[in-house]
C-alpha cells in the first residue's frame, strides 16, 4: 500500500531516524504481488543457524530497507520542501515580509527627506533673517539720509526766506526813512507833498465814479412801469410817459383797451398805441429768417396777450400745442416760397393746398388767418418786433371796424392757434414790409396727440420789474469812497498844518 508507505517514511524523516530499533518492527509489502504477511522477529530466535542466517538476511533486508527508505526519505523531503516553498501561505508571508520590509525603507527614506528638509527650511529661515536685517539696516540709512536732506533743504529754504524778507523789511524801512525826510524837508519849506492832493483827488474821481453807476442803475429802475396804451389818430403825436416802452420791462402782460374814438374804429389804418424808445436793447438782432426758438418767444407774447383778452370775454384760453406752432412756421414759409406777399393764404390754391396738407400732417385742419404787417425802420430786434406785436393785436381787436370785426371774431372762435413771422422776400411789398405777423387758427382732428405748450411771457416780464435800482455791492462801494475820501482830507489838512506849524517857526 503505496500511501501507507510514504506516511511511514515521513515519520521517520520527521523522527529523524535512518532504521528503527525497536523490539519489534511492522514491515509492509513495496510490491504488488509481494507477501502481504507480517512476520515478528524476536532476539531469541536469531541463536540457532537458520536464526542465524534469517538474522543476516533480515539485516541485509533492513539495510535495503534502510536504504529505500532513506532515498525515499529524501525524495519526499526535497517534495516537501519544493511543496512548502511554493506554499500560498508561505509566499504571502514572504509578500507580507517584504512589504514590511519595503515599508521600513520608505519610512527610513522619508524620514531622511524630512530631516533634510528641515536642515534646510532652518538654512533658508537662517539667511531670510540675515537679509531682512540686511535690508532694514539700508532702509534705517536711507531714510536716515532723505531726513537729513529734507532738514537741510528746509533749513535752507528758511534762510533764503528770512533772508528775503530782512532784505525786503530793510528796502521798505530805507523807503519809509526817505519819505520822511523828503516829507520834513517840504514841511520845513513850508510846501505839502504832493501825493496828499493827489490822495485826495482820487478818491473824489473814485466816489465820483461809483455815484454815477448808482444813480444810473436807480434811473433805470424808474423805467420799470407797465406800459398803457394812448391814441394817436395821425401818427404824428409823440406818445410820452407810460406809452413809451423804454425796456421789456415796461410790455404789458394783458391787453389794454386804447379807447379808440367811435368815430374812427373803422379807420383802416391804424397807428401805433405804444411808442417804441427803447434804450440799450440788447436783444437779438433780425437780419433775416427767425430761429424757431425766436419764433416761439414771439408766439408765446402773442399768445400771452390774445389769452389775457379772451379772458376778459370770458373766454376759455385759446390752446398753443407744438404742433400748431410747427404747422404755422411751415405755412409762412411755402406764403413766401410762393410769392403770396401780403393776401391771404386762401388767394392762391396752390398754396393753400399745401397750407391743408402742412395742418392734416400734425392732425388739425385750418379754421381761418389774421394777417398783420407794418414798415420797419433802422436795426430790427426782437424787442421791436414785440411791441409791433403789441401794436398789430391791439388794433385787431380795438381797431377792426373796416374788416367789419372779422378779425377779432377770428381771435374769439379759434381752438388751437400757431404765430409766426413771415420773412417776405419774394412779395410784390417785399422791399416796405419785409416781415407779415401771420396768425393762423386750427381745430383738432383727433388724429395726432397734441402737445401742450404754456406760455411763460408774463411770468418773465413782471419777475423783470422787480429787479433794477443799484445793487448792495454798488450802495456799498460809494460809502466806502466817502470813507476814503475823508481820509485822504484829513491826511492832507494834516501835512498842510505841520507844513504851515513848521513855516511859522
């Protein structure tokens, strides 16, 4: 039995035993087909020959045995040792061993890394302390340098200073010394110094000067009344007093009735009710077509005045909207374009085709027009063109008998209504009425939203009439020159008596 036989000889391998030598001994059969019989040997049995003989042969039989044995022995050894080094157990001890083993190394070589790394996060600790003193030691010297420089400039700059001003302190001390000996050498001539008198003669011209500016300024703060309208049937009477118009501060805001006589309301011609004398106009001069802003600062005057007159009436205000200005200056234009002169827009179909088309654009339609013109004479300006503006509506309304009233009935009924200044160049009148007032009506046809526009004439002209009259700074200025004026006196009426004090001794 094969696998008894390699239990047994691994027992003796590991027994560490070569032959047995015990009493008494078990042998297996190694064969097939050998005697499968035990046999006992004892020590008695091997006294006698055969014994003898049977002894020899048993021992030979045991070395043979012994023999086998040990081969096999071996055999089974290099197996088992060939079996335990390709064990998994043994060669994951050996993986565990090594990854220890491994282990150890890194951590040995890690902790060599970091003993490095400190040597040398001391080293550059070391030298950045080193540097930063280093460093520290220039800047205490450089800031101690800029120091010593900005005391040097300072102190410098102070030297020249008090130098400068002990040299300016001894020119003024010098001059000071020979104006009192030059003044004492007068006195005791018995002559006054001159720069007394002149003191004094400047001072006079000065207080002079500033009196005028005040009573100048008071003067014109006399203008500013509101101007009333007079009649003046001919044209050949001068308006005087509050018919004149000195400044824009004397139009008025609302409209005045000149009472025109009964007898001449239906005088076609009409002469002016305020006279025009102005006085430093400074408003814009006219010297051809109007700015639409110039164009709206008259329509909102026109306006102003038709509104202060329809209330009077009881009348709601007409409406001014931007777009029944815009349609008005463009209507004045194609009047000119067109050579209409001084008719109506209505004399030529052509024109009033485009007038229709000019209105149905900003969503109106023309109700009716007031035409208005007069000759002007010297520099046109604004100022002018406001009174003559004044002139023409007061006569429209007050004056219109010989147009049977149409066009203040036309003032009266109007919705909406646009002004402009019809610049006429191309009219057979163009070279007597250079400039035609045109005023043109409007109903709304709801088509275009209209914008608003509010007057601001009247809030403008009557804030003006608060102003005028000298100012506080130029009250001021004329008593400071009567102090100084005082002064200079006295300091000439005192040289003049040392002078004399002096002569008499």
């Amino acid at each position: 039995m094969k696998s008894s036989k390699v239990i047994s000889t691994t027992a003796l391998v590991l027994g560490g035993l070569m032959v047995t030598t015990s009493n008494q001994m078990t042998a297996h059969a190694d064969t097939e087909g050998q005697a499968t019989t035990n046999q006992v040997v004892s020590p008695q049995s091997a006294s006698t020959p055969q014994a003898s003989q049977a002894v020899t042969s048993y021992t030979a039989s045991q070395a043979t045995v012994a023999s086998q044995a040990a081969s096999q022995s071996a055999t089974a050894t290099q197996s088992y040792a060939s079996q335990l080094e390709n064990d998994p157990a043994k060669t994951a001890e050996q993986e565990q061993q090594a990854a220890k083993d491994k282990q150890t190394a890194s951590n040995a070589k890690a902790d060599q890394t970091l003993n490095e790394a400190k040597s040398t996060a001391s080293n550059v600790q070391s030298q950045a302390v080193q540097q930063a003193h280093s460093d520290k030691a220039t800047a205490d010297k450089q800031a101690t340098a800029t120091k010593n420089e900005a005391e040097s400039n300072a102190q410098t700059a102070k030297n020249t200073a008090d130098a400068n001003a002990l040299s300016s302190k001894q020119s003024a001390d010098k001059q000071a010394a020979n104006d009192k000996d030059s003044a004492i050498k007068q006195a005791q001539s018995g002559k006054v110094d001159g720069k007394y008198a002149q003191a004094v003669k400047d001072a006079q011209n000065q207080l002079t000067a500033d009196t005028n500016t005040v009573n100048q300024a008071n003067q014109n703060k006399e203008t500013v009344y509101t101007a009333t309208p007079g009649y003046n049937k001919d044209g050949n009477t001068t308006l005087t007093g509050i018919h004149s118009i000195q400044s824009e501060k004397n139009l008025p805001t609302t409209l005045a009735d000149p009472h025109v006589p009964a007898s001449d309301v239906n005088d076609p011609v009409y002469y002016d009710y305020y006279q025009e004398a102005l006085k430093n106009d400074n408003s814009d001069k006219i010297t051809g077509d109007l700015t639409n802003s110039q164009q709206k600062e008259l329509a909102d005057y026109a306006v102003t005045l038709i509104n202060s007159w329809r209330k009077s009436q009881g009348l709601n205000p007409v409406i001014w909207t931007q777009q029944s200005q815009d349609a008005a200056v463009e209507i004045a234009k194609i009047r000119n374009n067109n050579g209409v002169d001084t008719n109506h827009t209505t004399t030529n179909n052509t024109v009033l085709g485009q007038a229709n088309s000019i209105a149905n654009k900003y969503g109106l339609s023309r109700n009716s027009e007031n035409l208005a013109f007069y000759g002007f004479d010297g520099t046109l300006t604004m100022n002018k063109l406001k009174i003559q503006l004044l002139n023409s509506i007061s006569g429209l309304i007050y004056q219109d008998g010989a147009s049977n009233w149409g066009h203040r009935d036309n003032l009266r009924k109007w919705d909406l209504m646009g002004f402009s200044i019809e610049h006429n160049t191309n009219g057979a009148s163009s070279s007597i009425l250079p400039y035609i007032f045109v005023f043109e009506g409007f109903k709304d046809n709801n088509t275009v939203t209209q914008t608003v526009l509010t007057p601001t004439s009247a809030q403008t002209i009557e804030a003006s009439r608060t102003n005028g009259g000298a100012t506080q700074a130029q009250l001021q200025a004329v008593e400071n020159d009567k102090v100084t004026l005082a002064n200079a006196q006295k300091a000439l009426t005192d040289a003049t008596n040392v002078a004399n004090q002096l002569q008499l001794n």
